[in-house]
C-alpha cells in the first residue's frame, strides 16, 4: 500500500507531467514569455494538492533562439523553463524543481517533508 509520502511525491509527478506536456509546443516569443508563465502556474495550481508553482520562462534563451528564426516566435520546450512546484497531501510537503541538465530538462524532488 502506497505512504502519504509516496502519493504526495506521486501527486507532484503528476503535475509536472501535466505542466510540460500540455504547454510543450506553444507559441512563444519575448512578448509573451510571462504571460504564458502565469497561465501555466493558474493551471496547474488549479490541480489537487497543488500549493505553489513558480515558472520562469528564459527570455534569454527565447532572445537566443529567435536570432536564428525568422518567424518571430519559437516553440516552448523544456530548455526556455525552470520551474519550481510544490505540493502538499495528507500533511507530507513536496518540493520539486524542473531544469535542465544538459540538454534534456530534469523533473526533480528537492524536499520532502512529513
């Protein structure tokens, strides 16, 4: 039988799987880099359990990739994100963190507390 602390952990997979999967691919520019950073943290803080999510959107990396585009806009992957979540069930609080290791971005538990 799962812990509380393996659900919370369970829940916090859960809402970065959501998170990246769903936005992965929007259109994104400099423009909109924050506006697209608040509309992914309301909605994945809309999900059970979920207390806080911070997403920072790199418009540097964005600026970057734009130099080589001539469309004026790029497709949000994991490289332009550093996210940090937390989730709370059953009274265990998770912390996780998304960023990229290489080139591929690393879904991490920083913290968990009973």
């Amino acid at each position: 039988m799962p812990t509380d602390t393996d659900r919370a952990c369970f829940e916090a997979g859960i809402k970065f799987g959501s998170l990246y999967h769903q936005f992965a691919g929007t259109p994104v520019s400099s423009d909109s880099a924050d506006s697209l950073g608040r509309a992914m943290e309301e909605a994945i803080e809309n999900q059970p359990h979920c207390v806080d999510v911070d997403v920072d959107v790199r418009t540097d990396r964005i600026a970057a990739e734009l130099q080589s585009q001539s469309a004026g806009y790029t497709e949000l992957t994991g490289r332009f994100l550093d996210v940090e979540m937390l989730v709370e069930y059953a009274g265990v609080t998770v912390r996780t963190r998304m960023e990229m290791e290489g080139d591929y971005p690393m879904m991490r538990l920083v913290d968990v507390e009973k």
